[in-house]
C-alpha cells in the first residue's frame, strides 16, 4: 500500500488523509511505520504522527513490542532533518542491536533498515527506486555503514542478524543520487522563467571513464549553442553516443537540445539519437522508459508544432522506430502510437513520402516480428495490439491511401505502394484477418494494386471495372485508366487469361459495349503479349497479316506509376493503341489456347445489343476480333 500512495495521491490527496488518520489508530508493529511515513511524504506537511516517542521509551523499558516498526517510522521521515534526530535513530538501533533494549527479532531487523532509510529511499519499502537524500551528509554515512558493518562481521551475532547486515550494505552500496527533483526544478525555473537546464547535473558516468568526459563535452558545447562551432561539436558528440546505452535521464538533455535550437543538422542528430535509444538491442538492465515516454509526448503534438520542433526531415526517423517503440507501451499507447504516426504520415503525403515509405517499412518489421513469433509463448507484445496492426493496414491505411495516393505530375507513389502491399500481405494472411472493404470509385485504385494478393480480390476488381461506363468527355476517368493498367500485370497462367477475357466479356453482355470492359481486355492481352515475348511468333503462326506489337512495347509492370504525369486525354490515347492492336493479338492467343469459339461467340452476342449511339471505336474493335478468330483479313 506504501508503495502504490503517489498513484493514490494523483487520484484524490484526500484518500491519502484519511489513510493517513486510520493509520495512526492501528498499533505499533505490522508495517504501521512503512504505512505513515509514505503518507506524510506524500502529504508534504511536517505531521508527526503520535506515539511513537512513547513507543521507544517503553521498549527500553521493556514494556512493549513494535519498537522496530516505530523506529523505522522516525528514521524514514529524519532524512531531511537536523543531524539529532538521526543519531538519536542509529543510537537507538544500536540499542536493540546490542541487546540495551528489550525487542523482538523483528524489532532487531527493522533497527538495521532504519538507519539505511536515514540515508535514503529503498527499493520496496514505499518508493521504487534507490536515491540518497540530497542533505544527508558524509559523515552520518560513515556511522551508519560502520554500525552496520559491525553487526555483519560480528562471530557471536546470530547468523539471520549477520546475513541480514550484510543485505543492507549492499542496499547502501545501490544507492544514488536522484535527478528527478532537480530536473523537475530547473525545468519549472524553465517555464516560468525562460533559465535553461543545466545539463551537467543530468550528466553523470563514473570518474575516469571516456564516457564522463564525452557527456562534459556535451554540457559544454550546449552552453555555446549559439556557435556554429558548438553545434558541429554537439551534432558529432551526439552521433557518437547512439551505439551507447545512455543512462534514463538523457531523455531530458535530448529535449533541451531540441527546444535551444534551430540547426536541422543538430535536430536531426537528436532525433537519430533518441531512435537508437529505442533500440531493443540495449544491454539487460538498461531503463529507457525515459526515451519511450518522450518519443509518446513528442507524437502527441500537433504536426506543425512536431515538424517544427524536430524538423521535417528528421520526422521518417521516428516513423521508423515504431516496432522498437511499440515493443515497450501498453496496447492502448502502442494503438496510439500507430493512429498518431499515421496522422503525421498523412499530413506529408503530398509534400514527400519518406514518411509514409518509413511508417511502412516499421510495421513491416513489426508485422514480421509477430509472424516469426507465432508459436512462442512470449510475444513481445500484445494479441490485442496486432489485431488492432492488422486491421488498421487493412481498413484506415487502405482508404486513406486509396483516397490520397493516387498517382500525379509530382508524385507517383509507386514506392508507397509497394511497401504498403507488402505489409498487406503480411496484414491480411487469413480470412480472420483481412477487413473487406467495398469497392467504389474512391478507392478503386488501391484495389486494383493489391489485387495480386488473391484471385479472389482481383476477380472483383475486374467485374467491377468492366461495369464502368465509357464517359463522354475523355472516354473514361484517369483513376480508371490507371486502374487497369494496374491490373493488366496480375496474371500468373494461361487459364487465369482465358477465364478474364471470358468474365469480362460476360460483364459486356449485361451491361453493354460501351464499358470499360474491353479497355480491360486490351490491357491484359497488351501485357500478355509483351511479357511472354509473342511479338517473336512466327509469321505462320499468325493470322494472314503480320500482328502488331508496337502498343505492347509501352507494357510494363508499374506502367500504371510510370505514366503518373499523363492527363486523362493523353490516357485515353494511350489505350487507343492498345484497342487497336487487339483484334489480332486476342484472335492469335484464343487460337493458340483452343477458346476462339467460345470468345467468339460472346463477342458476337454483344455485337447484337450494339445500339446507334455506341462507341464507334469500342464496336470497330468488336466486329474485328470476330473477324479475325474467323479467319478474315
């Protein structure tokens, strides 16, 4: 209870009081000592709390128990007090030790850790971390570890009572000073009075070591921020510390690094450096919980404020940390930390894309690092969180990009997604997993690019896509187009070929010629043709005139990104070459495969519902594909 009293205290002070005053009620012995000194310093007011002086005087005279639990009580909150009332602790422990005092072994062990709470917090007895008293003085530390120490060396001392003496010198020996209240101090002077951290009193290694005089360097060169000088010696000293685990308060020289200044070089090498102290990498017993909490604030901010303060270019750096941060946060910070990197992502996707393409490569790792860990009873993090990965790639991520990355002028997007299909895969491996989401002219395009995941997702694609109509401006909507030349690469086989002309042609008889349905067939024979190299056919093989390959010769893979900076016109022209070759390359290929019947006959029927106001290109095209498959010229 002593140890959680600062989450109490955060939740009502008033909760504490009445612990505080339910406390002072109970007797002496059982831990009341640990219960009310946590109270008092939790409390900040110099309460005493009653009985305890007559507690120890009692106890040498014998009368009562629970002198122990009183003692330790007096020399928990002595630790700021005058020089007095600490002797008064360690002579009276010396008491119960030497036999003076009545008490019972209990008492005798409470006496040991009494004087080591004089001279500071120990780890499970109302605080979670060792510090020394910032005014405890030298000379107290000598007589306490000397009392100690006597007791440990001590032959005719029970063996319990020299074990236990010798824990507590190694308690005494972990022991540090703390910085938290002096950063939390400078830090207000800070705020309130525009005064900078000083660095120094952050900075802290053992003497004689490399690393103590690398960390001066940085307090020094910080004190000169102003100095191109300075900042080219900061940015290589910060650069040199990224293999090094740092110790947890560097968090804070990071952030005052990147609030005193306005060099991009500085910002970015703060940055990377913060990064690498994400790293899981790190030796055992290192604590970065400082790094991960200010990488958490920092991804909190608005994205101007973000970008400003880190730089923009430093920004993919943080994105790429995400598997090493979301290792380290609960599922509700882990969830997020994905949300807001998104977010940030988003806000920078027309200007660059290194952030969205870093976002990507993050939860790649973070994703594969789930698959490889399928079977393992530790996990490094939560079910919950890579369920909520999962279907924020397969459902956010997917209808932003759909929306905002489609290929233009200035930016193709292809690299983005390439990563983000990648991640897809990973995403989406089983039905469990994959969120279906509708296909509408919004996010067409990103269908259409993820469509080689499954044959299923493509085959939907498809219909969808031939069901569109031709539109009168331009012949079809550039995102369209786009879409088709993305989809004229997913075939794998020769049946998978057949089945879409076939599909296709389908969809036409249904909805009409006038669909986009044979710009489909156009690109998908178009990509055939070039990608297995039947230009090099035989003239034999061929129909009576030598088939023309010159629209094939544009087909390429990510031909849909490449040809990012063509307007919808210059589109149109596009597959006017690849209409125009079609007749022969469809009438070639469905002889070859043995279905020129069967494509014959459905291109026939819907020669049949050609109405007057059809597309005169799209019905030419027609009426030579069934020439051609009947032999014609």
């Amino acid at each position: 209870l002593s140890i959680a009293m600062p989450t109490i205290t955060s939740i009502s002070s008033s909760a504490v009081t009445c612990l505080y005053t339910v406390s002072e009620q109970l007797p002496w012995g059982g831990g009341k000592g640990l219960l009310i000194s946590s109270c008092v310093k939790q409390l900040n007011e110099e309460l005493k709390p009653s009985g305890f002086l007559d507690t120890l005087s009692a106890a040498r005279d014998g009368a009562v128990g629970g002198s122990g639990d009183a003692l330790f009580c007096v020399a928990s909150l002595a630790g700021s007090s005058s020089s007095k009332e600490l002797d008064f602790v360690v002579k009276t422990a010396n008491g119960f030790m030497a036999g003076r005092a009545s008490g019972s072994g209990e008492d005798k062990f409470a006496s040991l850790v009494a004087m080591c709470v004089t001279i500071g917090d120990i780890p499970g007895l109302g605080t979670c971390r060792p510090s020394i008293n910032k005014s405890i003085k030298k000379t107290h530390v000598a007589k306490v570890a000397a009392a100690i120490k006597k007791v440990a060396c001590d032959d005719l001392e029970e063996s319990k009572y020299r074990n236990a003496a010798a824990i507590c010198l190694g308690v005494l020996s972990s022991l540090r000073y703390s910085t938290d209240d002096v950063s939390r101090s400078e830090s207000t002077q800070r705020n309130d009075n525009g005064k900078r951290f000083d660095l120094e009193s952050l900075l802290r290694a053992k003497d004689g070591t490399v690393m103590l005089q690398t960390l001066r360097d940085v307090a020094n060169s910080h004190h000169h921020i102003k100095s191109s000088i300075s900042i080219k010696c900061l940015d290589s000293l910060l650069t040199s510390l990224q293999p090094v685990a740092l110790p947890g308060t560097f968090y804070l020289v990071i952030e005052t690094i990147l609030k005193d200044t306005k060099s991009d070089e500085l910002k970015s090498s703060c940055v990377s450096l913060l990064a690498s102290q994400l790293e899981s990498r790190r030796r055992v017993g290192f604590d970065g919980r400082g790094f991960v909490d200010l990488t958490t604030r920092l991804l909190k901010m608005p994205v101007d404020d973000l970008s400003g303060l880190l730089g923009r270019h430093s920004l993919p750096t943080i994105m790429s940390s995400l598997s090493d941060l979301i290792c380290q946060v609960s599922t509700t910070a882990g969830e997020d930390v994905i949300r807001n990197m998104w977010l940030i992502c988003k806000a920078y996707l027309h200007i660059a894309t290194d952030c969205t393409v870093a976002f990507t490569s993050g939860l790649n790792k973070l994703l594969g690092l789930a698959s490889a860990e399928k079977n393992t009873s530790k996990p490094a993090f939560s079910p919950a969180l890579l369920r909520f990965a999962r279907n924020f790639v397969a459902g956010t991520m997917f209808e932003d990009l759909s929306a905002q990355a489609i290929p233009t002028k200035e930016e193709t997007f292809q690299e983005v997604w390439e990563g983000y299909v990648h991640i897809r895969g990973l995403a989406c491996d089983s039905d469990n997993h994959s969120k279906k989401t509708e296909i509408s002219k919004t996010n067409l395009f990103g269908h259409s690019v993820c469509s080689a995941l499954a044959l299923k997702s493509l085959r939907d694609a498809e219909a969808w896509v031939a069901r569109q109509s031709v539109f009168e401006h331009a012949g079809a909507a550039r995102t369209d187009l786009l879409s088709i030349l993305s989809l004229s690469s997913h075939i794998q086989n020769e049946q998978e070929m057949i089945e879409t002309i076939k599909s296709t042609l389908d969809v036409m008889l249904v909805k009409g010629s006038d669909t986009l349905g044979l710009y489909l067939v156009a690109a998908k024979v178009a990509f055939w043709w070039e990608s297995r190299r039947l230009h090099q056919v035989e003239i034999i093989d061929a129909p009576q005139e030598e088939v023309s390959s010159s629209s094939s010769l544009i087909m390429d893979r990510n031909l849909c990104f490449k040809l990012n900076d063509f307007s919808s016109a210059t589109l149109v022209e596009t597959f006017n070459l690849l209409l125009a070759d079609l007749p022969k390359k469809l009438a070639l290929l469905c002889n070859r495969w043995g279905a020129a019947e069967d494509v014959c006959n459905r291109v026939s029927r819907i020669l049949g519902q050609v109405s007057r106001s059809a597309n005169t290109q799209l019905e030419t095209c027609l009426r030579e594909i069934v020439l051609f498959m009947n032999g014609g010229t």
